[in-house]
C-alpha cells in the first residue's frame, strides 16, 4: 500500500506553556523580617466571657423595673407608719357628739382616700385586680379562639370556696379578736399606771408634813409625774424622751436618765432612793414604797405585749389564707361573672385585707392609745393638787380656829353655855 508524499505526522506534545505562580523581579529579595508581629490571645476558663453588648442595658431596665415594683409599697408602708405616729387625743363631750353623729357614714365614705389602712392596701388591692384582668383577658381570648386550642378555659367549680369561706371568716374574727384583746390588756395597763400615778401623788402630797423635806419632796413629785412619760417613750418607737423630760426633770437628773439602759426602771430607782431620804415613820415609808409595785407591774406588762405577738403561725396562715383566696377567685367566678370578676375581686381584696390589716395594726397596742394625752392630764392632775395644798391647808385651819372659838373652856358650846346662865 503505498504512503502519500505528506503524511500527517501524530505529535503527543501540547502548545501548554506553564507560567510561574510567583513572578519574581530580578531586583527582589525575600522578606526576612516580618513588618508586623503576630499576636497571640491567651483564653482561659476561668476567665469571665466577655459580657454581651445589651448586658448593661439589660440590667438597667431590670433594676428599674424592680424599682418601680418596689416604690408602691414603700409609698403604702410609710404612710402607715406616719400615721402610727401621729398622736391620738382624747375624746371630750364634743368629740362623742361628733363621733356618734347620724353623718358619720357619708364622712366616713368621703374620707376613705385618706384613711391610712386602705392606703396601705393599694399593693395587694391592685395586684390581685391586675391578676383578675390578665385571667379575665385570657379567657376571653381563648373562648373567641385567639390562641391555639391547646390553652384551656381556666375555670372551676365553686364547691371548693363554699366550702373554705366559714374557714376564712373564722380565721379573719379570731385574728381581730385576738388583737382586741391586746389592745384592751394595754389600756388597762395604762389605766391602772396613770391611776397609780395620780395616787401615789396624792399620798405623797399629804404625807411628808416636815417643812425641811420640801425641796425633796418637790423632787419626788416630779419623779412621779416622769414616771409615766418615761414608760411611754419606751414602748413608742420615735420618742424623744429627752424632750418630754426636760421640764420635768432637772438637767443633772436627765443626764443620769439618759444615760440608762432602761428609763422607766431609772426613774423608779429615783423615787425609791428619795423615800429613803425623807424625813417619815417607818409606816408612812411602807405605805409609800408599796405603791412603786403598780409602776413594776405596768412596766412588765406594756414590755410583755411589746415582746410577744400573736403566735406566727397562726398571722402567717391567715396571709397566705388571704393571698389563695383572691389568687384564685377570679378562676371559680369566671362562669358566673366573666367580666365581673375583676370588680368582684376588687370588693373582696378590699374588705377582707381591711379586716386583716385593722387586725394588725391593733395587735401593737399602744399606737392607738392617747398616751401623751394621759401622761399630760396626769401632770395637770399633780400640779394642780401641788398648787391647791397650801389652800386648801389654810381654809382647814381658819374653819378649826372658827370652831374653837365657838366652844367654851370646858369644852361646852356658847349657845349651851348662856341656857344655864
């Protein structure tokens, strides 16, 4: 077979030319050096991670919401104090008409916003009617199909509450009860000290006779006359018994006063230092010191109501009693009421947490009491028997030289004796 002059010739090269990565001038060198040295960053676990960029903004808002939270209570908890403080006066014939008045419930009503024991109800007042609203709007939402049909319809049956209210009502009376009770044991206790106050006063005021004892014996009456408002600044939180005292008392003496741990017992150790002092028979003396017993006696018993409340257990059952209860209302309402729960649970909060909150503030009784009043009438009591001694002495001796110069030598009356003339 013949081969044509031009064969095609079969090449297995390729026109591929490889072109270098890195084309390298004739004049460059390789760096040696680095311009710019690596940094390394250490991490360890116990070192914090770095905190997120909103954190601070975060806790800010958090920290004001809580003090938001907190500035109603604060607000409720300080008006019942000032009104703890504020001094009680005592009632005259004015004040009974006043008191008894057939107006007294529309002043009463008018005046609710100012009464401090609803004012400090306005925390858990509102937060109960807020929990009522939230219940009240998701029931609704969820019985008009707004939110997925897994949430339920919160509502129950009512047989429980029928159940538990006489439980609730018991409790709330016996709480009440309990406190009236030591509201009445603190006013007799200072029933009998002011009593014993003005007693042993007069006792004193009659018995030291000796004109050289007059100077002590004005001393023991103003120890008396302390007595009662030293007591009273030791169970009253805010007093200033350095004020009350200081026309009282000579400087010297407060001083002393003052400085004791327990007032009231000082001005006792006063009084009986000065007995000893006077110039009396050992039976007057007697007598005298034993009237000091009724100041021991209301010292023990305003420290005891002062130190020992009302079991715990039983204010913190009626609480949480109280808190279940209103938590819970608006669910067993909600097919009676739907939307009336939010102003039934209103009017409950209201008028049970009232119940309980007069329950105690009267368990500290002596807030409630007129103490500066009494302590002021029985200084009043003291300096006017003090001023009416020497007058009362004088018209006693004018009628005794008067009787005797209607009687003869022998004892006869003049009238009897001008029959036998």
């Amino acid at each position: 077979m013949a081969q044509s002059s031009n064969p095609s010739k079969l090449s297995l090269s390729s026109n591929f030319t490889p072109k270098p990565l890195l084309k390298l001038h004739p004049n460059s060198s390789l760096p040696t050096k680095l311009k710019r040295r690596p940094s390394f960053k250490i991490l360890s676990s116990l070192s914090p991670p770095p905190p997120p960029p909103n954190s601070k903004a975060t806790t800010n808002k958090t920290v004001n919401l809580v003090s938001l939270l907190r500035a109603i209570p604060d607000w409720a908890d300080r008006i019942q104090e000032r009104g703890m403080q504020q001094n009680r006066a005592l009632y005259n014939k004015e004040k009974w008409v006043h008191h008894r008045s057939s107006l007294r419930h529309l002043r009463h009503l008018l005046s609710s916003l100012q009464s401090r024991v609803i004012l400090s109800l306005v925390p858990p007042v509102l937060a109960f009617t807020s929990v009522a609203v939230f219940i009240a709007s998701y029931n609704t939402a969820a019985d008009l199909h707004w939110l997925p049909g897994f949430f339920p319809v919160l509502r129950a049956s009512s047989l429980s509450y029928q159940l538990t209210a006489p439980a609730l009502a018991l409790m709330l009376v016996f709480r009440t009860e309990a406190s009236y009770s030591r509201f009445e044991e603190g006013r007799k206790a200072w029933t009998k000290v002011i009593a014993g106050t003005n007693d042993f006063a007069r006792l004193v005021i009659a018995g030291v006779e000796n004109s050289s004892d007059g100077s002590i014996k004005s001393a023991l009456l103003h120890y008396i006359m302390a007595f009662p408002v030293a007591l009273k600044c030791h169970v009253m939180y805010g007093s200033d018994i350095g004020r009350d005292l200081q026309n009282l008392l000579e400087e010297d003496d407060l001083v002393v006063v003052l400085n004791s741990k327990h007032r009231p017992r000082c001005i006792i150790e006063f009084i009986s230092q000065t007995l000893k002092v006077l110039n009396l028979e050992e039976s007057k003396r007697t007598m005298l010191e034993s009237k000091v017993s009724c100041f021991h006696e209301g010292i023990g018993v305003c420290e005891q109501l002062m130190g020992i409340p009302i079991p715990l257990s039983y204010t913190r059952l009626t609480s949480r009693f109280l808190v279940l209860w209103h938590l819970t209302l608006p669910i067993i309402l909600w097919d009676d009421c739907h939307w009336i729960v939010v102003p039934a649970t209103f009017i409950s909060a209201v008028s049970l947490f009232c119940i309980e909150e007069v329950g105690v503030l009267i368990e500290e009784p002596f807030p409630m009491l007129a103490l500066d009043e009494l302590c002021i009438v029985a200084q009043k009591n003291i300096k006017e028997a003090i001023a009416t001694e020497k007058v009362i002495q004088a018209r006693l001796n004018g009628k005794r030289k008067r009787q005797s110069y209607k009687h003869s030598p022998n004892s006869w009356p003049n009238t009897v004796n001008s029959k036998f003339s």
